[in-house]
C-alpha cells in the first residue's frame, strides 16, 4: 500500500472506532450531534469535495453526489424524529469508503505490475566519446551509429549490435522469462534488457525514441484508452440509470406522502423519506462503474507481467471470442532458421562435385547479398565468406518470389518455382522435403539448394493448449512449398493448411475465414509481425511473435508476444475468458441484488443498513471479485 492508501485505512479504523464509542458513551442531544458531524466530516470529506466538484463541472448525478445525498438525508431523518440514531449516515459514508479503499488497492496492485514495465525504462546512457572517454548523457541524446558502454546492473538504453564483451542479459522484464541470455560481439542487443555480468560495447541501430524499450511504453501508456464493449455498454448505462433512478427516489418520496394527504390519511413524510433514501443508496452504480474498468485493468496487468503485452481492454475481450487461429509458418512455429541441407544440380543429384556446388552457393549468396530474409540469411552464412559488392549489379526482388541480379556478367535468378517459370524456365522436382530455392544462369536452370527450417519445441504443446483453450479451427498459412507445409501440420497437429502463397494471398485467405466465421466469433492471426504486417492489420485479433525488436510487431499487432513462445498465445487467451467471466459474474451479481433489494426498498421491508449491503457491499465483493484477474 502507499502512503495515500495508508491513510485512508487509518481514518477507516479510526472513525469505526469513534462510532462504537459514541454509541456506548453517555452522550445525547447536540453534543451526539456534534460528535457524529465531526466523525463524518472526517471520513467523508473527501467524498464530499469530489461531489461538489462534480456539480461545479456538470456532473452531477454520480456515485460521490448519492452518497452525500444520501447520507446527508439520513442525518436531516434523525434530526427530523429527534431519534439521536446517526450511525446510519456515518456507515453509509464508513461503507463507501470501504470499498472505494479496496478499489483502490486493486488497481494500485493492478498498476504495480504494469509499472514492472516502466522500470524498464532506461535514466541514462554512457557514450563513448572519441576520446576514449565515458560521458553519462540522456538517452534522446545518443545519436544512431554511437558507441555506448553498459556496465554489469545496468539497463540497455537503445538498441544495438555488441560491438565487444561477452555477458549475460535478464530480459524477464520484456519477455516474462526468468532465464538469461548469453550475447557476444555481432549479437542485436534491445533496450529494456538488463546488463548481468561483463562489460558491454554496443552500437546504436536506433534513436531512443524508436528504440524497443521507448515503443514498449507507449503501448502501455495508451493501453488504457482503448475500453471494451462492456466498459462502454455499463458507461452508457450509468448516464441514463442515475438520472432516471434520482428522479425514482424524489419521487417515492413526494408522491406517496401526497397521495395520502389528499386521500385524508397521514402523510407520513419521515416514512416515505428514509425509503426514498433505502432506494436512493441501493441505486449507485459504482460496483459495476468500478469492477468492469478494473477487471479488464487486472488482467491486462497479469498478461504484461508474463510477457504479453494487449492493446487495450476492446482487445482483450476480443481475444475471450476467437474461436479461430491463423499461423504462419516461419518464425511462428518454426525458428525460421534456416540451414542448407544439400545442393542439387539441374537433374537433381546428390553427387555434384564439390566445385559445382561452391559455384552455385557463391552464386546464390552474391544474388541474396543485399536480402534481409531468412533464406537469403542462410544462404549468405552458407557460403561463408566476405562477399564482393563489386561483382554484383541490377539486383531486382521479384515480388516475394526471389531475386536476379547479374554476377560476374551473369544473368542469375534465385527463388522459388515460380520465379522460374515466370522466366520460361522449367525448374526441376527435388525428392527431398524442404523449402528449395531454384537457381538459372543466363536462362538456364543449375540446380537447386534445399534448406531445413526446424519446428519449434513447444510448437506442438502449443497447438494443443489452443485446444484446450476452446480453440475450433487451427489453420497455418505459408509461402513455403505444399510438401514441406504437410510435414509441419502433420508434425503439429493442425486443421487446415494453404501453402505456396504471397502476402497478398493469405489477406485473401484471411478474408474468406473471416466471411465464414460464425456470429460473434472471432478470428486471430499469429506472425512475425515484419511481413505479415498487413494480415495482421486484418484479423479480428494479430498477435505478433518475437516481439523484442520488431517495430512492425508492436506497431501493426493488437497483441505482442515480448518472446517468440508460442504457448502463450492459448495463455493469452485463458487470461481474457477468465477476465471476461469475472465481468460477467459481476455484472449478474450486482444486477441480481440491486433489483431485488430496490424492490423491497421500494415496498418499505428493507432499511438503510441492507440498502448500504446492496451498494457498498456488492462493490467490495466484486472489487475483490475482481482482482482474481491479477492471478
């Protein structure tokens, strides 16, 4: 608890205790009075300078404005009977603040683990100087293309390359895992991460401000604003219900006691008040003003601290729905590492001498030299030497199926089936299974080298908990070819798989699942965030995997995985229906209650103490409700 919270339970224990006393004590007449005022504007007043404000801007019919309306009415009452029986208003007031105090703690819980992300952000940076000297700087002020040191407990400021020194980095704070990462020289390091053992040299890739570390934060920030359906539905319902039961409460009050006088009866003013005051407090809002905000608040909490990161409370409840879930293959549910595993020549042999296949690979790595791909990746790390920019000209990426360029004076072409058959030349079957790339030279096929992309180790686990998560139709698209995509359903377990597709293909997929889903379902896509980007935009939900790092993940995804587990896709999604359920309990739950006891309210067989149960009560029970989120 804070300071604030602290002091607030105090005044609560407090004036608890000053009632009993009161109670006990041989006081009466004004001195009663005066002693109970002075222990209700002690812990009301707070609740009455925010109703006053209230009306100062206009908003006048909300929970603060109820509660000193009521409790204000149950002090004129008792003044009214000369009863001397003020401990209705206080507890009225004692009550509220009760359960304003557990809201309260919720969300401070709630903040607590969400701000574990704000930790993350960095105070400062060491540059290097080109002196050789250390300067402790802003951060905003490292340009990109720096050097910057990062001693052992401290936070990476930017993202960067290890320029020199081995260490090992917690990245608990980004990714939700507990264990440490080894980085080397030539390893990308994120900011947010933080520094274990050696010294580290880093060269900024980034400024600050689009740094993983400064993106994370914003996502976070602007989290909150993004509410849910049934935040906005209850909003809505609360500017309607408080006008319309103020207005039911003046009139029990009035009516009744004026039907009786014309009728000849006794009025019976102070009956018909202390009822409209019953029905006055059973009538606040706030237990559903309160827990649906702080339930969705909860459980996005719960999912940032164990790496997921969900763009608001609209997306979460979108995520309870999604009944179907899209794929994409490398990167995804395979490392998207991808290792050359044979070469074949133009009639696919094995056995081409060793000299043909360096031929080819020297080939293929020149032409992929500029490719930021996996599979131009691989290819450059097999050929394993510094490749010649000189050699290379009029490189041309062929939409998403390879690259040509000319090498050496050599038209050469690299890519899929496609790519060469768009050039009229016919490519030849491999009978191995992998992902091939196909290379012509000055028109004519070569050969072609067949790389391996293994599954990840928790691929399969994964699938299954999405079973288990209520999960229908699991469904992986690729651009990789259809030998190689069944392999990997039949590995993993999934529904359905379309294989040999564009960027532009699968959005066309997406869209025909998206037609096809039933009413109030939804559909989720899972990638890698970089060129799945626009299907991501797409789907109901996108859930980008390998967060750290990508720009395109954070920006264009509702969801962000900070690792590229696939597990917590289902774990995602059990953290949204159990949040969802809590909603729904409270909602029925105060609902349920507040009817039947304005009812009875209404009729005169409850009382004041039983209308304070339906309002303050109920908001504790489903503020505490409420908090099972965080778990």
């Amino acid at each position: 608890m804070n300071k604030k919270q602290k002091m607030v339970m105090w005044r609560i224990i407090v004036c608890a205790v000053l009632v009993v006393l009161l109670e006990v004590l041989p006081i009466d007449g004004w001195d009663k009075f005066a002693a109970f005022v002075g222990v209700y504007a002690l812990i009301g007043y707070d609740i009455v300078r925010k109703a006053l404000l209230g009306m100062k801007n206009g908003r006048i019919l909300d929970e603060n404005f109820l509660m000193v309306a009521a409790s204000l009415g149950a002090f004129a009452l008792a003044l009214y009977e000369r009863s001397g029986d003020y401990t209705e208003a206080i507890a009225v007031m004692l009550l509220y603040q009760v359960g304003e105090f557990f809201q309260r703690y919720a969300v401070g819980k709630s903040r607590r683990n969400i701000a574990s992300l704000m930790d993350i952000r960095p105070d400062y940076a060491n540059q290097l100087t080109a002196a050789g000297e250390i300067e402790r700087v802003d951060p905003d002020d490292v340009p990109v293309g720096s050097t910057i040191v990062v001693q052992p407990g401290e936070k990476v400021p930017i993202d960067g390359i290890v320029l020199g020194g081995d260490s090992s980095i917690n990245t608990m704070a980004l990714t939700g895992e507990s264990a440490p990462a080894s980085v080397h020289p030539g390893d990308e390091i994120v900011s947010g991460s933080i520094n274990m053992t050696g010294v580290l040299h880093v060269k900024t890739t980034k400024p600050f401000g689009e740094s993983t570390v400064s993106k994370i934060l914003q996502l976070v920030e602007d989290s909150a604003s993004h509410r849910s359906n049934s935040e906005d539905f209850i909003a809505r319902f609360a500017r309607v219900y408080t006008p319309v039961v103020c207005l039911g409460a003046l009139a029990l009050a009035l009516l009744p006691p004026l039907v009786l006088l014309v009728m000849g009866s006794a009025p019976m003013w102070s009956t018909w008040l202390y009822r409209s005051l019953t029905f006055l407090v059973i009538s606040c809002p706030c237990a559903l003003v309160v827990s649906i905000p702080l339930s969705f608040f909860a459980g996005i909490g719960n999912a940032s601290r164990q790496g997921v990161l969900i763009k608001g409370a609209n997306i979460l409840e979108a995520l309870s729905h999604v009944k179907t879930v899209v794929l994409d293959k490398t990167g995804t549910l395979t490392l998207g590492v991808f290792e050359v595993a044979a070469m074949h020549d133009h009639e696919d042999h094995d056995k081409c001498d060793e000299q043909e296949k360096e031929r080819l690979i020297a080939l293929a790595a020149h032409v992929e030299c500029a490719s930021s791909h996996p599979i131009g990746k691989s290819i450059q790390r097999a050929y394993g030497k510094r490749i010649d920019h000189n050699r290379v000209s009029n490189i041309e990426e062929k939409g998403g199926h390879g690259v040509t360029a000319v090498v050496d004076g050599q038209q050469v072409a690299v890519g899929s089936e496609a790519l060469m058959r768009s050039l009229g030349i016919e490519p030849c079957h491999c009978h191995m299974a992998g992902t091939l790339v196909h290379i012509a030279i000055d028109g004519r096929y070569a050969g072609h080298i067949v790389l391996g992309d293994l599954v990840k180790p928790h691929a399969r686990e994964a699938i299954d908990e999405l079973r288990r998560a209520s999960v229908r139709n699991t469904v992986m698209l690729t651009g990789d070819t259809p030998q190689v995509a069944r392999e990997v359903t039949s590995a993993l377990g999934i529904d359905t798989v379309h294989s040999q597709l564009m960027p532009g293909d699968k959005v066309h997929r997406l869209d025909e699942m998206l037609a096809a889903k039933g009413k109030g379902e939804k559909v989720a896509y899972v990638g890698d965030g970089i060129n799945d980007a626009p299907v991501l935009s797409r789907a109901d939900v996108g859930i980008a995997m390998g967060g750290v790092g990508s720009d395109a993940a954070i920006e264009a995804a509702d969801v962000v995985l900070m690792d590229d587990d696939p597990r917590k896709i289902a774990r995602a999604m059990r953290i949204s229906r159990k949040t969802m359920g809590i909603v729904w309990q409270n909602i029925a739950m105060t609902f349920s209650v507040k009817a039947v006891c304005l009812i009875l309210g209404a009729v005169g067989i409850t009382h004041l103490w039983l209308a304070i149960f339906a309002d303050t009560g109920i908001m504790i029970l489903a503020v505490l409700n409420s908090i099972r989120a965080l778990r």
